[in-house]
C-alpha cells in the first residue's frame, strides 16, 4: 500500500471515528418523552367510520417518542385563546389545565365550522412535540385538522405548519398531507422537529359524530430557543 493510500485511509478511519462519536453523543442526549396517558374511555377499533384520508388503525400501542432530555411541557397553566370567545360547554383555560380525562367537564366545546384554540406560550420556544386530545370518550374523527406554530400572534407572517389533514383545503389554509385519524386517549403525537414559535394554534372544523368542535388538553414540549 502506497503513502498516499496509507493517507487518505487513516482519514477516512478518523472522519469515521467523529461521526460515530458525534452520533453517539447526540443518543445520550435524547429521551423518550414522559407521557402520563389519561383513562381510556372505549375498547377495541370502531368499523364504521369511514373517510378518504383515515389512516389504518394499528391496534398498537404508540412506540416512545424520543426528544432531547430536559425537555418539558411549555404548555401547562398557559393563556388561551380561542376564534370563539364564548364556548358552548368550558373555558379555554382547560386546554392547559392538565386535565386530560374524557369525561364530561374535561373538555371545551365551540359550535360548527371552523374553529380554532390558540396558547401562548410566553417568549419563542423550540418545540419538539405536541399531544392534543380533541375527544376521547367516543371513537370519532375530527377533520381539517391544523396544527401551527408562529412568532405573529395574528398568525399572518412566520407560520409554520407542522400538522395538517386537510386533504380538500376546505378549511383554505392549504392542502394537507396528513392523515385523519381516530380519537383515543393516547391523543395525537406531533413531531414538531425543533420548530421555534411563541403561539401555538389549532384548528378543526367538526367530526363524525356532530357538527360540534372540541379540544380536551394539549401539551408543547419544549425549552426555551436559544
């Protein structure tokens, strides 16, 4: 083997060696969230609903979701706001409460169309995850479903989307490539992927069982952006 070869392989051992020390390192930085799940309401799959864009349900349990460690719930006792101000049932207050039970009292609703719940947070966090709970103690799907994240209170600049199962844009905040699914009480698990945001908003526009839209609690797992 020549000098120059010799070379160009102690190089390619040391790039190596980084890469996988930096990948190592970065693994003992993550963990998986600490999720507390509330009761669950109902057993087994329901076969009749149906949707164009439902996902299939696994009958799995969710596999852990993995964040940096320290991460926390930047959600919790946070101010609400709400495209209705005056709630059929609740306050907005409860999407922060840590009330994730299904049971009457637990959840907030507004009346049909599209509507929308909205959490400030404070100052621009980096957002990991969200865990939101529209209803779970009866299986149903809520469309339009619209997760957004933004500096701009008003949500006109900045917005990133970091859920969306509006496949038809019905809701006219663009097409969605997500898919609808059905209420449970492991709630639905957003990877966010490090998005930085001040406001949280989420929308819907009704579901399989009425015309209504609800919201039990929602978590924003998160630190402060750097």
């Amino acid at each position: 083997m020549s000098k120059s070869t010799m070379y160009w392989v102690a190089v390619a051992a040391v790039l190596t060696f980084a890469a996988v020390g930096t990948a190592s390192a970065f693994a003992e930085d993550m963990a998986p969230l600490d999720l507390k799940l509330p009761k669950p309401m109902f057993v087994g799959t329901p076969k009749n609903i149906t949707s164009p864009n439902l996902e299939k349900p696994t009958g799995e349990k969710r596999p852990p979701f993995m964040a940096p460690k320290g991460v926390t719930n930047v959600a919790a006792g946070k101010p609400v706001t709400a495209s209705d101000s005056e709630p059929i049932i609740g306050e907005t207050k409860m999407v922060t409460d840590a009330d994730k039970e299904g049971a009457d009292g637990s959840f907030i609703e507004f009346g049909p169309g599209i509507q929308w719940e909205q959490i400030d947070l404070g100052a621009t966090n980096e957002i990991f995850a969200i865990v939101m709970w529209h209803y779970h103690s009866q299986a149903r799907v809520y469309r339009d479903v619209v997760v957004q994240i933004s500096d701009d209170k008003d949500f006109v600049k900045d917005v990133k989307a970091v859920y969306n199962n509006d496949h038809d844009n019905s809701a006219k905040l663009g097409v969605g490539s997500d898919k609808e699914y059905i209420e449970t009480s492991e709630g639905r698990l957003i990877d966010c992927k490090g998005a930085k945001g001040r406001y949280v908003r989420f929308y819907s526009n009704g579901n399989t069982s009425n015309d209504m839209n609800h919201l039990i609690e929602v978590e924003v797992f998160g630190r402060p952006a750097k």
